[in-house]
C-alpha cells in the first residue's frame, strides 16, 4: 500500500507529468504520502487494464471520476474533428447507436466527434479519457456532458485536480484511448488531424482501424479517405445498419 500511495503522491507532486513521476520512482524520492480520498488507479493496482502493459509509456497513476468497473469491459474509440459536420455527427450517431449494444464507447470528451460519441452512448456505458484535471471542465461547453459522465459512466486521466488543459497533454492521452480500445473508428479528419497520433498508436499495437469516407472533393475532410488509401477498414451503410 506504500508504494501505490507512493506513486500517487508524486503524480499529486508533478502534476501528472510522466518523465518526472518515472524519475522519481527511480531515486525513491521522500515525499508525503497522505493522499486523503483521491480516487486513482495505479500500475500496482489488480485492476489496472493490461493492454496498457503493451504501450511504450504505460500509465502510472490514473485519476478518475465514475464508474472504473467500466475498465473491465470491451471497448472501441469513435473518434474525430472537433468541427463536426452534419454527415459525420448523423454517422456518427447511428454507428455508436449501433456499437453501444456490444462495446463500451470511448472517446476523449473534446467537443464535435467526441461529444456526439459519448451522448449517444450515454444510456449505455461510454468512457472519456481527457488530457487535464478530472475537476477541469474543457471545453466548457462540454459541462452538460462532464457531469453526466463523471456520475453514471468514467472520466480517466492521468492528471490530477486543477491541472489545466495544456495542449501537449492531449496528443500524449491518445495513445491510452488507443490501447483501451478493440477497434478504433475515425468519423472526420483532415490530414493534419490529431486524430492521427490515435491511429498510428492503434497500428502500433496492431488494432484494427475504420473510416468513414468522404466525397473525393472535400478537401477539408480528406483525412479519411487518406487513411481507408493507407488501409483503413472503410465504415459502410452494413456496419451501421445491419
């Protein structure tokens, strides 16, 4: 119990920055170990998911608000642009209301895909793994959706409370939606997405990866015809119908 408490204390210390958390492990550094009721899981734990085992970084600590038996369950990520458009919401809607029946969905709680991927999951079990506090909501607009999430379905992250959403967070969180999930699902991306550093993670680990395509003139949204190019699983009218 020292040890995990340990651990905590110094991702309490750091900020959930990874480099310092490791190296302090390494040195044992002192440092107080009284961590009150915070809700965390850790490497240590029993409960901690395997598949994180299979990244480069496995998360050391994990804050969270919500239901963590949701970890137990099979999931798959629908991800995607922020600026979400009327067919990528309306896809995006029917294929987790589709997905919802098999798979926990997860997501990263940010606004367009994400949001639209968790509120149609809602009335069944939906994760979102953010890169700030559990207590920060980002973006705002997002507070309808926080709420109802960190009550009946599970907020992740590896930051603790009151650190703010700084942009390198983000791209560093997506490799733990990649390892959480079965398959990953891209909605809408250009070709400078974030939504690619999910994908290369999902390859790396030699998950499976579906797009949903686009008309070929749609420049702004050519990121997914580039990935089914590359050999991304196109998403059809059967995975979301039938």
């Amino acid at each position: 119990m020292e040890q995990r408490d340990k651990l905590i204390a110094y991702a309490l210390r750091y900020g959930g920055n990874y480099k310092d958390i490791y190296r302090a492990v390494k040195k044992d550094e002192a440092v107080d170990i009284t961590i009150g009721d915070i809700k965390a899981l850790t490497i240590l734990d029993a409960e901690y998911p395997k598949v994180f085992f299979d990244l480069a970084l496995p998360p050391l600590v994990l804050f969270y608000k919500g239901d963590i038996k949701l970890l137990e369950d099979e999931g798959v990520a629908v991800v995607g642009s922020r600026a979400i458009c009327d067919y990528a919401k309306r896809a995006t809607c029917d294929l987790v209301c589709k997905l919802k029946e098999e798979y926990t969905i997860i997501s990263g709680l940010a606004k367009g895909v994400d949001r639209q991927a968790h509120l149609s999951a809602l009335d069944r079990k939906t994760i979102g793994i953010i890169g700030c506090g559990i207590d920060y909501v980002y973006p705002k607009e997002n507070d309808d959706l926080f709420k109802a999430m960190a009550k009946n379905q599970l907020i992740l992250s590896e930051y603790p409370l009151k650190t703010a959403p700084y942009a390198k967070n983000f791209p560093f969180r997506n490799r733990l939606i990649a390892a959480l999930a079965k398959k990953v699902y891209v909605m809408q991306a250009g070709v400078r997405s974030g939504t690619f550093i999910t994908v290369n993670e999902a390859l790396e680990l030699g998950k499976e990866v579906y797009a949903l395509p686009y008309d070929i003139y749609d420049v702004k949204n050519s990121g997914c015809n580039l990935l089914i190019k590359e050999g991304a699983m196109p998403i059809g009218s059967e995975d979301i119908y039938m």
